[in-house]
C-alpha cells in the first residue's frame, strides 16, 4: 500500500488501518488501563471513571469549503460544528459535559463572523444543556473548525454499536433523507422548504432523546445517522454481527422532501444514501418496546436477522433488494464524480 492514496480506500478504510497502529501492544480493544473503548469501533471513546460512570470521548473536523454549504449564516456554521460532536455523545447515551473548539481562520476573517460563529455554537452547546468550555485559536488557509465533545454516563447505560441481537426491533428518531434533500436542493437551485433546509443547517443532536433511552434499559444498540442511513445499517450490523430487514413503507419520510423528489427511485435515495441526518438508528428488545414507545419521535422501520442474511430491504410489493453500503464520506477524490 506503499503508493495507495487515501481517497482509493476511503475514510472507514482509513480508519481501521489507523486503529491497528492506535491500538494497545496486546491487541486488545481495551487497551492501556482506564479505556474501555479504544479507536475505530463506536462513536465515541471510552474512559474509565473508576466508579460506576464513564467518560465518552469524540472529536470532529469541518471545513469552510467542504462542510458548510455558501448559503449558511456563520450563526449556522457555529451551531454544525457543535452538534457534530455531541450528537457522537448521543450515540452513546451519555450527558453532555463539555465542548472544546479549535478555530482556524484566514486573518482578515471580520470580528463579527466569528461572534456570530461562537454564539451557533454557544446556541447548540445549551440547547444540549452544556456549554463551550474552551479551545484554541490559530490562523489557517481556510475556516477549519475542530471540536471535541465529552460526556458522562453510567456503565451500565452506556450503549455501543454492538449489542444487538436477531429478533430486535430496528428504530429510527426523526426522519430520514431531510438534510440529503436539502443539499440536492441548494446545489440544483430546486426550492424547498424552509423545514427541509433547517435540517441541514440547524440539525439537532439528540441528546435528550438518548439520555431517556439509555434510562430505559430496552436499547441494544445505537448510533448516529450523520453518514446515511445505509452506512450506519453497515456499522451497526459489523460491531453486533446482525443483518437487518428494513422496510421501504415504514422508513420516516417528511412530506415536503416526498413533494421534493422526482420519482420515487430518488426519494429511496435520500432516505437511504445521503447523509447529514443527526438522528439515531436504535436496535430494540421487542419485549421492553412499550418502555420507548412514548420517549421521543421514535419509527419501527424493520427488524435484526441473523448476519449472513445481509441487509436488505422490503418493497411495498414484498420484493427485497440488498441496500447497497454507500453514503456520505470524507477523504474522497474531488477530482471525481461520485454522485451517481
């Protein structure tokens, strides 16, 4: 792999051979004392507190030209770069307890955008009942925001993208395909709603919501939407080991990304393959499903197969297809359209 670039193998391959070098001289996940959850496998770290919580660790990157769209107000380039990294501690049932950022910017950048940048990301912080507790400033080439989010949960709260078992319910928050629609809008010149664009400018971190589900004691497993909804079936079906019977009738569409999409072909696609939907995928004991029912804006849209049945879904018509594993990555060749 001496001459390889990173965008012929793409983020998550990236990822996992960086979480090889990154992992403790045993081999084992668990690594040096104190890490219950090493690099690559969930949303966030893990530490160890020593008593019956743990710590959740995460930390994310976005970029002026990559990441944030010319339409958005640096109020909402504030407010994407925080909920990035806490709806990661979402994912793991856990509390916000603090958000660091690190900003690079050009240094004729004005005053007043960066106000209004820290002020979105002050909004989302306490929307999420936490707060920006630090950082660093540099000049850099372009705006580059880095964030890094922790949490607290109890360890016996904490949920992982493993855990879920054949037979359970799979569950999604929200809807999905909103914030996809969005971005196919924008860059089309198509008009959309203004509650289709919020999703991809304002999106929430479900921090709430997680919280209520990690009490509940009926989650299996979790984590976030933010890549698509196919990527994250294939995260979640590697860490458990599971496959997933989804159906296309019961996937949680809005009515104006229904009204938005050409045919229903594109409106698959939305829902299934694009990403920038902060919500969460829920695997669920169907025995303890009333224990949720009730928590938030929670969706039944298939169940948990056994893992060699790969994950496919259910046309209204009983036919299935193999969802395809794609969505939304970092890392790839600019110089190549791979949109279609």
């Amino acid at each position: 792999m001496k001459n390889t670039k990173v965008f012929s193998v793409g983020e998550r391959a990236l990822i996992s051979i960086l979480s090889e070098i990154f992992k403790a001289p045993d081999g084992k996940e668990k690594g040096q004392e104190g890490i219950l959850i090493g690099a690559g496998s969930d949303d966030c770290a893990v530490l160890d507190l020593k008593g019956d919580d743990c710590l959740v660790v995460t930390t994310d990157m976005l970029h002026r030209t990559t990441d944030f769209p010319e339409e958005m107000t640096p109020w909402q380039m504030g407010w994407m770069s925080a909920a990035v990294n806490l709806s990661d501690v979402a994912a793991m049932g856990a509390e916000p307890t603090g958000l660091v950022i690190a900003i690079g910017m050009p240094a004729d950048t004005e005053i007043a955008f960066v106000k209004e940048l820290a002020k979105g990301m002050q909004a989302c912080a306490e929307f999420c009942r936490t707060a920006v507790i630090g950082g660093d400033l540099d000049t850099h080439a372009e705006l580059t925001i880095t964030g890094t989010a922790i949490g607290r949960v109890k360890k016996s709260q904490l949920l992982l993208r493993r855990g879920a078992k054949p037979g359970d319910l799979v569950c999604v928050t929200g809807y999905t395909g909103s914030a996809g629609a969005a971005l196919e809008a924008l860059q089309t010149k198509k008009p959309v709603s203004e509650n289709v664009l919020k999703a991809l400018f304002e999106p929430i971190p479900r921090t709430k919501e997680a919280r209520k589900l990690a009490e509940s004691g009926a989650v299996t497993s979790m984590m976030d939407t933010s890549d698509g909804l196919a990527m994250s079936l294939y995260d979640l079906a590697k860490q458990s080991r599971v496959g997933f019977r989804i159906r296309e009738n019961s996937l949680p569409i809005l009515r104006e990304v229904r009204e938005f999409a050409s045919n229903l072909h594109r409106l698959k696609e939305f829902a299934l393959y694009t990403g920038g939907d902060f919500e969460l995928l829920i695997t669920i004991d169907p025995q303890k499903m009333k224990k949720v029912q009730n928590i938030c804006n929670l969706t039944v849209i298939g169940e948990c197969t056994t893992y060699g049945a790969g994950i496919v879904i259910e046309s209204p018509e009983n036919k299935l297809t193999i969802i395809e594993q794609r969505g939304y990555q970092q890392l790839k060749d600019e110089t190549v359209d791979r949109s279609s």
